[in-house]
C-alpha cells in the first residue's frame, strides 16, 4: 500500500478531503522521523513503537577493494507492533 492509498482510505473512513489526509499523513511522519532524531522513541498503544536500535561498531569488508573498514556504532530506526497488533496480523 503506497502513501497515497493510504491517503485514500483515511479519507473515505473519515468524510475528511484528501488535501487534508494527506497534511496530517506527511505532519505524523515528520514528527516521528524528528522525535527518532532526537532520540526519542514513539510509542503508539495498541498499534507499536517506533524506537532506535544501536548497531555496535563492526569490521566489514570492502570486495572490490579487497580492504577492511571499520563501520563506527549507529542507530537504526525499527517498528515493534504491539502484542494486539500482532495477533491481528498473524489471523
């Protein structure tokens, strides 16, 4: 499902016109994306959280080059579905 199905079936559940889905779409996005920048993690009950998993720093390899380059720690963002949410996948 792309943004703009999503975008869709907000507005035909909710009587609200497109534009308007779409604006609070985009604003939830962003505010997740800056709340995980700031290292904040989201947490929506009974659907997930939107946390940040440290990466410890690792030796990788470079096959082209035949070298070795280490990748320093990092954050990746994740999605863990509540318990609910889940099981109603998993149906």
């Amino acid at each position: 499902m792309t943004k703009s199905e999503v975008v869709n079936e907000i507005s035909k559940k909710t009587g609200v016109d497109k534009a308007d889905a779409l604006k609070c779409v985009e604003a939830f996005m962003e505010v997740v994306k800056e709340s995980l920048v700031k290292e904040e993690n989201v947490y929506l009950r009974g659907f997930g959280s939107f946390i940040l998993k440290k990466r410890a720093q690792k030796t990788a390899r470079n096959i082209s080059k035949n070298t070795t380059i280490v990748v320093p720690e990092h954050n990746i963002p994740a999605f863990k579905p509540a318990k609910t949410f889940a099981i109603d996948v998993k149906k």
